[in-house]
C-alpha cells in the first residue's frame, strides 16, 4: 500500500514491571482504529539495562510469553507492532526491536552499545516486511553511526524505525538534527519513538524523505496519529538522484580503518 496510518506511541512505561508494561501495549493495540503500525519506544517492556542490574533480567521465558502475547494481539487486531525489548540469550542480553503481527515474527537486535549499557551487539542489519513494505530498524545509539542508516536504505528499506531511550541529559536539538540528517542524506522515511518516563526526554517524531519534520511530540505522554505516503520516497528518488552516483570505490577506508 502506498499510504500508511502511523501511532507513535510515547508512553510512560514503568522500570522493571515487564507484566504491566505489557499490558499496557496490548491495552493500546487492542483499542487502536484506523492504524496500520503502532510503535513503541526502545525496551519498552523493561528498563535500561547496566552492568550493575544484569542480575535483575528474568528468564527469557517471561519475555517470550510477553512477546506471545503482543503478538496474538497484534494479529487479532490486523495491525503491526514495532517495540522494543530485552531478550536474554545463552551469549548474553540482546537489545531487540520486534516488528509483529505479518506472517512470520521478525526482529532486530540492537548492533551499536552504549559504552554505559550491558547488551550482546547484533552482527546484522537486516530488511523487515512491513504491510507489503521494506522498511528497517535502528535503535537509539544507532543513529550515531550513518553507515548502518545508508546500508539498510540501499537494500531498499522505506521507512526507518527507531524506537528508542534518549535520556533527558541529552541535547534534543542534536537528535533533531541526526533524525533530519539521516532522512535526507538516504530519503526515506524515519520514524523515532522515544521513551517518556522518569529520566527521558519523549518528542518523538516522524521526518519525511526531503528531511521535513512532519509531526513532534512534546515530552509529556502522547499518542500522536499521522499517516504516511511511501510514494514520497520514489518520487524524490527521482527527482534528487544520489544513490546512482556514489563512488563506493572511495569509500573503502570506511571498513579498513
């Protein structure tokens, strides 16, 4: 399709509380109307994770039933779901950003660290299908790193989803000016979904292909409904003609140093 009704979900979740929390997400999938994805912001079942906390994380059945359950729900609804979560593996704790409700359970796990947090990186960017789509995820950090942004844009990704934990020491300009940045160098779409709770700054956001900011939260709890039309993505790909003319060729010291 080439319109998609969007719901940023900027919600107060609460730290360690992976019951209600989730809750709360099906509560919202349950009773969302004329929305085709719902996304919700990084870790949202849970709470940032350190090296100090790592004895807290539950077993990775609670996680799986959590995920379970959004995902009935998700597919009972006919709508997508993209949140973030933690999942505990053998190797360690992964960052994860699942997309539910298509036929097949799809995700991505976070593959740059925060040199303050305790995940195991993920060693690929993958491609996700999205209501007939090809979209991408990034989480938070991430987006420090443009590479990961342009590799995922040239395997054909649309729109860009970031949910995501920006604390509120952090400057909101500079994650403005990264959101616009990534949108314009690989046009396509970007869609950020930042916490709220206690100790993060919210104004999530959506930014067009061409770089415009199309809506922004403020930083208190906010639903924000908009929709999107991925025909924006073609028809500037057309127009500006950038991904054609690159010089990979010269981009080499990018990997080798």
């Amino acid at each position: 399709m080439s319109t998609l009704n969007i719901r940023l979900c900027q919600l107060n979740f609460y730290p360690s509380e992976i019951e209600y929390n989730t809750e709360l997400i099906v509560t919202h999938i349950n009773t969302a109307e004329d929305t085709d994805i719902l996304v919700f912001p990084e870790m949202a079942t849970w709470k940032p994770l350190k090296s100090d906390n790592l004895e807290e994380i539950p077993d990775s059945l609670l996680f799986e039933k959590q995920i379970n359950l959004i995902e009935k729900s998700s597919k009972n609804k006919k709508v997508r779901a993209i949140i973030g979560t933690l999942f505990p593996t053998k190797k360690g704790v992964e960052n994860r950003a699942y997309l539910l409700g298509e036929k097949e359970r799809q995700y991505y796990t976070k593959t740059h660290i925060h040199w303050t947090e305790a995940f195991v990186p993920g060693n690929s960017l993958p491609i996700l299908q999205c209501c007939g789509s090809s979209v991408g995820c990034l989480i938070c950090y991430d987006l420090a790193f443009p590479e990961a942004a342009r590799v995922l844009s040239l395997h054909g990704a649309q729109i860009l989803f970031v949910p995501s934990a920006v604390p509120n020491t952090f400057s909101q300009k500079y994650v403005r000016s990264r959101l616009q940045g990534l949108s314009i160098l690989n046009q396509f779409w970007i869609v950020y979904v930042n916490r709220c709770d206690d100790g993060f700054h919210g104004y999530s956001s959506i930014y067009s292909p061409r770089g415009e900011c199309i809506v922004e939260a403020d930083s208190s709890e906010q639903i924000i409904n908009t929709t999107i039309d991925l025909d924006e993505v073609i028809k500037w790909q057309k127009e500006e003609r950038v991904i054609p003319f690159r010089r990979p060729e010269l981009y080499r010291d990018i990997i080798e140093l």
